[in-house]
C-alpha cells in the first residue's frame, strides 16, 4: 500500500503529535512505561501503529485480572510478551480489556482530533497513531522486579 506523507523513524519521534501522546497515554494510564513503535512499519500503512508498553503488575491491580500463566513465564524468562490484544495477558475476557484497549484509543484520537494541536505539529497528511502491540519488555524481571 502506498503511504501518503512517509515519515522517517526521526521524524516520528521529533513529532509534536507524538511527544504529546505519548506523554498523555504515560501521565492518564500510570501503567503506561513507554510507548515506542516498530521502525520498519511506519510507512507500511497511513496509520502508524505504536506499542504500548507496559507493567502488567499494575495494571493487574488496577483492573483486577490476574496475569496469564504464559505472561508470567515469559517475565520470569526474560522473554518480550507482546501481543495486539491485551486480553491475551489476562485472565479476563476479551470484552473487558477490550474497554480499556477502546479508551486509550480514543485518548489518541481526542489528541490528533484536538483544536487545540496546531494543524502545522500534526502528524502530516492523513496520517494517525493507533494502538499496534501490547508489549511487556524482555528485560522487566531486570528493571522492575516480580512482586511477591
């Protein structure tokens, strides 16, 4: 697919669209560590799909799910979790993460729809941010630590 308005890695990153939503994702959803994107992808299609990554500890505490036997296994191994669905992470249903997934969704597209986002620090064209992966990085054992 051709991508209107390509934008390279350092380009994205410079972006005031983006600073600005990924600091607003990290401050409303303190779970939130960082949100990053696949380089390789950003010109695959008009939307730029970013991962989120996250303490899967805290947002167990939020919600209440508890973490699925393979997210722990993967944490205690030192492997990246990373999965399109957040309910793949949990012990809960598709429905209910799928609230949480809709929210932050439209948090990024309140910021991108926003009078108040200059038309000139906006990602260009046609171009948006959307949620692409769900990421518990390989080394959160290491920074992070495992609750007891």
């Amino acid at each position: 697919m051709a991508v209107s308005d390509p934008l390279t890695p350092q380009e994205l990153y410079d972006n005031y669209e983006y600073k600005v939503t990924a600091k607003a994702l990290k401050r409303e959803y303190p779970w939130i560590l960082d949100v990053g994107v696949e380089e390789d992808r950003i010109n695959e299609y008009n939307l730029i799909f970013i991962d989120i990554y996250y303490d899967p500890y805290m947002l167990e505490d939020e919600y209440g799910w508890g973490l699925a036997n393979w997210l722990i296994r993967s944490i205690e191994d030192g492997r990246e979790y990373n999965s399109p669905y957040l309910s793949t992470a949990f012990k809960t249903t598709y429905e209910d993460a799928r609230e949480v997934q809709d929210e932050i969704d439209e948090t990024i597209k309140d910021i991108h729809n926003s009078p108040a986002m200059p038309y000139d620090l906006k990602l260009p064209g046609t171009r948006k941010l959307a949620i692409g992966r769900w990421v518990v990085p390989a080394n959160y054992k290491d920074t992070h630590g495992i609750p007891e």
